[in-house]
C-alpha cells in the first residue's frame, strides 16, 4: 500500500450505506480544501469454500485476483451510488484497492500526509462489535490526521440535505493539530 504525500481527503469505501455517506461528505470537503479525493477499498483473500472444498485437505487456496475483482466492483458501484454515473472533474479522483483489513489499510494509506480520513460510522450491536471491529474505532485510535466518522442516514430518512451540508453541529476534535482526531456529528 502507498502512503499519501501529498494533502488530500481519504475515505473507506466499502459499499455499506455508511460508506456512501462517508464518500458523499468526502467529496465535499475535498471540494472545498481543493485537493484530491483518494478513495480506499481493502479486499483481503479469504477461504469461502464457494468452489465445494470445505471437505478437501488441505483447502485449495483463495483466488486473489477474484476478491480484487469483487472489490473493483464494490468501488465502482459506490462511485455510481454517489455520482450517479457520472464522475466528476472537481475533486481529482484517486481510487485505491488496498490488500489487508479496512482499518489498517486505511491508516497505512492516508499516513501522515492526508488533511482528513473520512469513514462511515455504523451502528453495531455488541455482537457485531465481537465478531466485526468497528474500522471507524480503529481510525480514530490509530489515524496520524483528523479523523471524521460519518452516521449513516437512518432508513427512511431523507437525503435532501445533499452532500457536504450535514455536521453543522458537530464537535471537532484534533482538527487544530496534526496527530489523532476525530469529529462527532
């Protein structure tokens, strides 16, 4: 994975509807800093045993070139969920597919050079949270710049507000120094 260099707006697109808002919010404030947006989906290999070979032993190894695939494909269907088909000129657009878990990844990538990591903020039950590490949680604690955690819209609410209009009432925590931070809409 390469670390970002130059200030830009990194974000986690998983394809989650939290993902989404989180890339909607990213793109606005990469907007307004004017600077590039790099969009980051983690893909890991795993053994699904989808092909029948949960009996074989040993198991036949996982097909990277598949899960890198798939996660091309959760990438491109967020932008069009997002920009509905039609990418934009303004913010520049850097896609990247990171091999490893979402949280690491995402640190690792916007590194000490990004002015923002954006992640979606889902709500996760305490079974979840066992089973599934929060990747907003991981960012928070291990992130090298400001951090935002973005809700997702909760079903059936509207999404008039469009983006980069929401969070007018949030607390910014970190924002006026470099080091960890985050910020609570």
């Amino acid at each position: 994975m390469n670390e970002v260099r130059e200030e830009c707006v990194v974000v986690g697109v998983s394809g989650s509807p939290g993902s989404v808002a989180a890339l909607r919010r990213a793109a606005a404030e990469a907007r307004r800093r004017e600077c590039v947006l790099t969009m980051v989906t983690a893909w890991e290999a795993a053994w699904d045993g989808a092909d029948g070979t949960r009996s074989r032993w040993p198991p036949v190894p996982p097909e990277p070139d598949r899960w890198r695939r798939l996660a091309r494909r959760r990438l491109l269907a967020a932008l069009d969920a997002v920009f509905e088909g039609d990418l934009p000129l303004d913010p520049p657009l850097r896609p990247v597919l990171a091999l490893g878990r979402p949280g690491p990844a995402l640190v690792e990538v916007a590194g000490d050079g990004a002015g923002l990591l954006v992640v979606g903020a889902a709500s996760h039950g305490p079974w979840q949270r066992l089973f599934a590490p929060s990747v907003a949680a991981h960012c928070i604690a291990y992130a090298r710049c400001p951090v935002l955690a973005v809700p997702s819209a909760p079903p059936g609410a509207s999404s008039a507000r469009g983006p980069g209009r929401g969070g007018g009432g949030g607390r910014r925590f970190g924002a006026g120094r470099r080091g960890p931070g985050f910020v609570v809409l």
